[in-house]
C-alpha cells in the first residue's frame, strides 16, 4: 500500500514539474540579452569633410546601458576643422538589442539634446553618426576584456576601451 501511495505522489507532482520545466525554458529562451554597463572613455577619430578639409573628433563620452534595452550617451570633446574648434556637449538617447544573441548589438539613436554650448555644425554631423543628431542605427560588438573593462568594435567607427565606473 505504501509503495502505491508515492507512486501516486510522484505521478501528480509529475505534471507541476514539468509546468515549471516549460516554464522556465520558454521565458529563457523569450528573454533578451541585454548588458547593463555604466562606463566611460575617450574616443579620437579623423575624417575627411571634403576634398580639403580634415576633421579631428576628440571626446570623452560616458555610456550608461540599461538592461532594459535603453540607455544614454553623455558626449563632451572638441571636434576641429580646418583649424577652427568646434564644442561637443550632448546627451544621446539610445535603444539597443543583441541582434544575434552573441554580443552584437545593434544601436539605435533615438534623441539628442545638445547643452547650451554645443556648436558643431549639423552638416558635418553626417560624417560623425556617432554624434547622433542624425538618426541612425550601427551594429556593435561589446567584449568584456575583465570584470571592469568593455572593447567596443564597429564597422564604421573606431575600436574603443570603455572602463566601468
């Protein structure tokens, strides 16, 4: 009698489990991978803005990335034209998504509020996506070198080191 008594425990239990099995397989499987890092670094990167004209980007930038798939770009620097300085100070509204679940990002740039001091010319900013007055997408591939440090690698812009803070 006892041996059928836990039999029949066990094969109720046996559905709830297997609930639970499914459960937890469908919401890993519907769940994204998203990274939440909060890091800053400097980027430098060289243009041509026409056949004369060279364009040097210096700034230091500060990424906060959300797990929710959102997050802001905090950009201040100095971008230089044909010797004349131009002041980089915005904040960019970003949304991003693993694209392939394997740490390629793809990132979207939502919305851009220059400071009050933020000059850089809106032509030149087509040369410069990342400066973000121009909506645009770009795929990133984040690599995490330590606990700490972030290797940022994309097609069209430089590769950079953002250190967590």
């Amino acid at each position: 009698m006892k041996k059928n008594h836990w039999l029949y425990i066990a094969l109720s239990l046996l559905p709830i489990i297997l609930l639970i099995i499914l459960f937890e397989i469908i919401n890993v499987r519907n769940k994204k991978n998203n990274i939440e890092i909060r890091c800053t670094g400097e980027l430098t990167s060289r243009r041509k803005v026409n056949n004369t004209d060279l364009a040097n980007l210096n700034e230091k930038f500060f990424l906060f990335l959300y797990d929710n798939g959102t997050g802001f770009l905090t950009q201040k620097g100095v971008l230089s034209i044909d010797n004349k300085n131009h002041i980089i100070d915005r904040e960019v509204k970003i949304n991003y998504t693993d694209f392939d679940k394997e740490q390629i990002y793809t990132f979207k740039m939502i919305n851009v509020k220059l400071r009050a001091n933020d000059n850089i010319p809106p032509t030149v900013e087509t040369i410069f996506p990342i400066l973000g007055r121009v909506q645009s997408s770009f795929y990133l591939n984040i690599t995490s070198v330590d606990k700490d440090l972030y290797i940022f690698n994309a097609l069209s812009e430089p590769l950079f080191l953002c250190k967590r803070f």
